[in-house]
C-alpha cells in the first residue's frame, strides 16, 4: 500500500501530540525547504531489563533507547518462586532510588529457553531446569507492571532491528547466535523473527556436533553448546569435560569466569589460547551449517566470546571455509555484538519498547 505525504504528514501530526514524538532541529539539504528532524521520545520512558542467565541474573534500569541509567546483578536463583522473590524487592528499590516509578512502562524478561510466545510460558529452559513454568505472569503480579518475556536469542535479534544501526546498513535477513552459558540463535527473514510452529526455532545450540561428544545441559551428548558455551570454553581450560551435573560445581569450585579465561589468553597463557581456539573452531562449524541451511546475509555472534574476537575469528573463518560449498558463503559476514553493549539487556528494554510502535507480528 502507497501511503501519501498528506497521510505521512497527518500521522507525524497525531504522533507528535500524544508524546510518542518530539521535534528536533531544522537541518541543512542540497535543495528545496530545510527539513526538520523528528526522534521517538525515549529519555523520560523507562523500562527494568532482565536477564536470566545460569550463573547470574541481571537488571538494568535503562530508557527507551536502550541507554542504561544502572545495572545490577545477582547469583541465580533456579527455584522460580524463589526467583520472583528476589527480582520484586529489587525492582521496587531501583524504581525508589532513581524516582522512576511513573515512568517506568514496563518490565523485559529475557530467559535462556523456549518460550510459548502467545502465553509467556517458559516451555523448556534446561539450563535453568524449567519446564512448563510461568514466571511472567508471577513476576507481573509481585510488581505491578506489565512484564514482557522472550527467548534471548529472539529479544538479541529483536534490539538489532530496533536498537541497531539504520539506514542501508539495517539488517533485515540475518542470524543473531548467541554464546553465554548456553548457545541459542534467532532466524531473521525479511525483518520479521522465525519462531516455527511451536516457539522452538533456533535452537543450534543443541544440534549434535558428536554424538560421543560430551553431555550437554539438556541432557542429551555431543551438542554445539557443549562444545562452544562459556561453560564449556572454562571447562576446556580446567582439563574437564562440561556435563550438567558438573558445570555448577564447577564454577564454585573454580571461581574462574570466560572473563579471566580471556585476560590469561591475552597475556599468552598457551592453555587459555588453546581453549578460546577451540572453542572459535567449535563455533565455526555451528556457524557453517546456519550458513549451508539458511545462507543468511549476515550472523550477528553475542556474548562474552566476543571479547577475544581477535584472537578466535581466525579459527571460526578457517572452520566455516571448510564446510562452505560456495565462495559466497564462506564470504557470509560473521559480525561480533560486544558484551559491553549489553546485547540482551538491549533486547529485554526492545521487549517494551518496541511494543509501542512495531505491528503486532512483529512485536
């Protein structure tokens, strides 16, 4: 459908006198009448952004923009009620200690698991060892406000095509894999996310690599997260092999994060090379096989890897190379999304966000 200037100009006009827009300044063009910049209001629009993690939870104060005003975290806790109970008072204090009550529109709930996108309910979330829970609607009656739930892969991908970069750069057919204490990945067509028929698309992470390989959190042997995750990089560097009956005992024991993996690669530690090195070849072949049954235009990786992109992209580009049945798509552009950005907390505040403005698919 062709949509008018008139029509455009009325819209605008409608947008702007219910605050969901505010004028900028009038700037210079090579020709004809100077336009005016027009932005989304998002400073005085806040949201509280979780993320759900195996070893850690995080929250993040942050306004529409995805602009953190704090950020805060906290050992998981697995036990859902018990989860709730420790996110509630939270939030209430953070909403207290910055006067945001009014203003906050909502809650982002990123979790690392299958979620049924028309109910909320968390299908299956082996790392956490949830099945069938609704920790939406608890968390939306412990706080009052409207709480949004999704996948972290999908909430990743989600803040690319909201919070990311504009213009001709913009991404519509992309792949968002993210590498954390498990491994997930969002399909993007056409700017719009492929959840499949039941909510489970995406689910590389547990595509088997081995079928000797070793036992990966979901109980079955030899997945891509087995070999790739953060658990599995640390594991590889302890001289252990990652199983779900170990990987918590092993983080209390170690006390060592993928963090202090890659600070000891930087300063030549061979044993944490070897471990990020492997890991990125891992990795590479998980991304070769997105790229032979997708052939997307570009994957997008996030998470704590990407801190030692340098020193594993050589690994990842050889291992792709060598399954790519095609120039182009050994070319397939791997974009590494820095931790630092915060990628999933981005994506829990596009949860809300995005609610406001995106057509209800989309959303």
């Amino acid at each position: 459908m062709r949509v008018g200037r008139g029509m455009v100009t009325s819209l605008v006009s409608e947008l702007l006198v219910a605050g969901e827009l505010r004028d900028g300044a009038t700037v210079d063009a090579p020709r004809g009448r100077r336009p005016k910049m027009l932005y989304v209001r998002t400073h005085d629009r806040l949201v509280i952004a979780i993320d759900v993690r195996f070893s850690r939870t995080f929250l993040m104060l942050s306004d529409f923009s995805g602009s953190p005003i704090t950020i805060e975290s906290f050992e998981t806790v697995t036990d859902p009620a018990e989860l709730v109970a420790e996110l509630a008072p939270r939030i209430r204090r953070l909403l207290k200690q910055h006067r945001a009550g009014k203003d906050c529109e909502g809650i982002g709930l990123v979790v690392p698991g299958m979620i049924d996108h028309t109910t909320g309910r968390v299908l299956n979330a082996p790392q956490l060892g949830w099945r069938d829970v609704n920790i939406r609607d608890a968390l939306m009656s412990a706080t009052g406000l409207p709480v949004h739930i999704e996948n972290a892969p999908i909430a990743c991908a989600l803040a690319q095509l909201w919070l990311g970069q504009r213009g001709e750069g913009s991404p519509g057919d992309f792949v968002y894999v993210t590498v954390g204490d498990g491994v997930g990945a969002a399909i993007v067509v056409n700017g719009e996310v492929i959840r499949g028929q039941g909510d489970t698309a995406g689910e590389f992470g547990h595509v088997p690599l081995s079928f000797d390989g070793p036992r990966c959190l979901c109980g079955s042997t030899g997945c891509l997260e087995a070999y790739t995750s953060n658990l599995a990089t640390l594991s590889r560097y302890l001289g252990h092999q990652v199983s779900s009956t170990e990987t918590r005992a092993l983080l209390h024991e170690s006390g060592l994060t993928i963090d202090d993996v890659i600070a000891r690669a930087r300063t030549r530690d061979p044993r944490a090379l070897a471990a990020l090195k492997e890991t990125g070849r891992y990795l590479g072949l998980g991304i070769a096989s997105i790229v032979s049954a997708l052939n997307p235009k570009q994957i997008f990786v996030g998470g704590e890897i990407t801190g030692a992109w340098d020193l594993i992209a050589p690994a990842i580009r050889d291992a792709i190379a060598t399954r790519a049945l095609t120039e182009m798509a050994a070319a397939t552009m791997v974009i590494p999304d820095p931790a630092s950005g915060h990628p999933r907390l981005r994506g829990a505040v596009t949860l809300v966000s995005a609610r406001r403005f995106a057509a209800p698919r989309l959303a």
